[in-house]
C-alpha cells in the first residue's frame, strides 16, 4: 500500500487531493501518513479521521488544544507548528501533495524531496524562491518532481518524451480573473471582495485574487523556466477566458500540442497521483459540441504588469524570485488589510526589486536555504515600508 503525506489539505488543492484519496478507497487503497492544515480545525479533523492519518499538524501553535480536541478518541496524533511541520515533512513516504500556499511551503517541501519518492508540486513559490535548491535537492535523494498546476501539469503532458530541442515554446494560457472586461480606469477601486471572485475555478481567496492582478499567471511563467529548463523567451501567455485549454507546446516544424480539459484541479492531481499511468478520475469529459467555441486574446500589460516584472526577474536571475515572491505576498496583505489599492500591488512589488537589486548577492544563486529566507525577509521589510 502506497504511503502519502498532504502538506496544505484544507485548502482548495489540498482538499481536492483528500477528495481522490477518498474515492479511491480512502484507508483501504492508501496508507496516510501525514495531513496538515491552517485554522480551518474541524475540516482538517474530518480529514484526519476519514483517512486515518497517522498525524495531523496545524501551522498555528495556538490551536493544538483544539485539533487535540478534534481528534479525541481517534488513533491520529495532533501536532502543531513549523517544526512539527518539517517532522511530519521528515516522514518517509511513496506521494506527497505539497499544496501549501506561498513560501511557507518551500521548508515542508525540501525536507519531503529528501525522503526521495514523488512530489506533487502545488507550491509553485518553492521553484519561484529556490529552484536551483529543489532540482539539487532531488537530485540528491533520487526524488521525482511532478507539476500539479494546471498549466505544467498539461506542458508536462503535452511534452511526452519530446526532446527540448524540438519545442519552439510554450504557451500557458490565462482566465484574465475577475476583472478581464474591467474598463481600466475602474480597477484602482476594486475591492477585496470583487477581486476574491473567479469566474471558472474555485480557489482560495489570495490565489483568487492574485488570478485578478495576473500574479499568479507572473508566477507561474517564472516556475515554467524552472520546472522545465525553458528560455524566457520560450514562455508565452494567451488570455483564454474559457479555461479549456490550460497549455500548448510549439514544435520548430510549425505543429502545436495542446492539453485540453474542464477547469478542474483533480485532473492534475489525480495526473500526479497515478503517474505513470492513468486511471478513471470524477473529472466532466469535455463536450466541445456543447462548448461550441474558445476565445482568445493577448495579455495587456497595462491591465497586467506583473507579467512584464516575470520577464524583468528571469531576465535578473539570482535571488529576484524570492524578492519578487515575498514582495508580491506582502503587497497581497496590504491589499487585503485595505492598506492599498488593488491598482498598487505591482508598483509596490516592481519597487522593491528596484530598491534590492543594488544589494550585495542578489545577482547570486541561492547557496543555501537561509540564503533564500533572508532575502525573502528583506522583500517583506521593504514591501511593507512602501505601504506605510
């Protein structure tokens, strides 16, 4: 029986992935090992109990009365805190799901690839922050690394076993978020709560809202370099408010490959969880008949300009990933607490990489782990300045 761990269960990735493992069996087809959560106790209880984990650890020390209380007469242990959550990172297992939001993932995350087995990578921020870090930490171990957003997910399979040398680029496709059809002079009063509504996927509300400022499209062009060795230059992005086609491969002899599906985060998981092979997933066929037509269109930077900063810190190199990341964190919070407009975040985040690019050892690569924490310190410092 296959042992799996869950870093991020109650989230929206997370929970998708504790919704496979139920229907394929639950404890009768998986051995669970580890499950762990935020502040959300009683789901994270519910998913304990159901899976029978060995452990359940929340991130918030002050909530272990309560998940103790929650697991009361189960055989789960509670647990709560970073380091109980590097221990239960630290527990050998076949299959992690790592779908911890932001960089809080990046620890949990190098210390599962050190066990060896698979990585179902949700937590596009460790590649972002760390790349050089995670690929060497995998090489180490004999780890295997799998992309579980959408769009790498569908590069990963629309690539096969095609050589490199044979892709032209590759094309990871936008739902443009919330306000796609905003006029542009009404974005700066956006509230919170319209930029917490996605108009295809059901996600949490900071992912939700970075999918509105194209954060997270910015995110995930920067992962695509990293995940699969590609050149800036090779990473496009299409504005597809359908959200059928989630990537496309380009050949050098003209032809396309895309990866085609409804807008379900299992399909990429329930992709990781079985690979190599494939299995039967609750995922809606597509009716393309029904469907009738997709549309298309470019990103505007003007609306967008995160995608423009991706390129800027690709271009950069060093530790620009980290900054960027913590500084696109912090901006989000300022956002959220309503101590900026939605319309500041870039300007916010494109100000620190301006102000930190001048320091000493930003140009360098990563050499370690502290290396990386310490620049993502300073990113939240300078981010939160500018705000105040």
């Amino acid at each position: 029986m296959r042992r799996i761990s869950i870093f991020g269960a109650t989230g929206s990735v997370g929970s998708n992935g504790v919704d496979l493992i139920r229907r394929a069996g639950g404890p009768d087809a998986y051995h669970t090992v580890a499950l762990t959560g935020g502040r959300n106790i009683p789901r994270l209880a519910r998913m304990a109990r159901d899976l029978r984990a060995e452990i359940a650890v929340t991130a918030h020390d002050e909530l272990l009365d309560d998940l103790r209380a929650a697991l009361a007469g189960s055989d789960v242990r509670a647990a709560a805190g970073t380091q109980a959550l590097v221990e239960a990172a630290g527990r050998p297992v076949d299959w992690v799901l790592s779908a911890i939001v932001g960089s809080a993932g990046l620890v949990p995350g190098l210390t599962a690839l050190a066990q060896g087995g698979v990585l179902a990578l949700a937590n596009k921020e460790s590649l972002v922050c760390a790349g050089p870090l995670i690929h060497a930490a995998a090489s180490r171990s004999g780890a295997r690394i799998l992309p579980v957003d959408s769009e790498h997910s569908a590069i990963f399979q629309a690539l096969g076993s095609e050589n490199l040398d044979s892709v032209q680029d590759v094309t990871i496709t936008a739902s443009g978020g919330a306000f796609r059809d905003w006029p542009l002079e009404r974005l700066a009063a956006a509230t919170v709560a319209e930029a917490s509504t996605h108009p295809n996927w059901a996600m949490g509300q900071r992912i939700t809202i970075d999918s509105a400022s194209m954060f997270n499209k910015a995110m995930e062009v920067i992962e695509a370099k990293e995940f699969f060795g590609l050149r800036p230059d090779q990473i496009k992005v299409l504005v597809h408010p359908e959200s059928i086609i989630h990537a496309m491969v380009n050949h050098v002899d003209g032809g396309s490959i895309a990866h085609l599906g409804a807008p379900d985060m299992r399909h990429a998981i329930g992709y990781a969880l079985n690979w190599p092979t494939r299995a039967p997933l609750p995922v809606s066929p597509l009716d393309l008949a029904r469907i009738g037509s997709l549309s298309f269109r470019a990103p505007d930077e003007i609306r967008w300009p995160a995608l423009r900063l991706a390129r800027e810190v690709m271009a950069a190199g060093g530790m620009a990933g980290a900054v960027f990341n913590a500084a696109k964190e912090q901006a989000l919070d300022d956002f959220i607490a309503g101590r900026i407009r939605f319309t500041q975040m870039s300007p916010q985040v494109e100000s620190t990489l301006a102000c930190l690019a001048g320091q000493s050892g930003f140009a360098a690569e990563p050499a370690d782990l502290e290396t990386v924490l310490h620049w993502d310190r300073a990113a939240r410092q300078e981010t939160a300045a500018w705000a105040n």
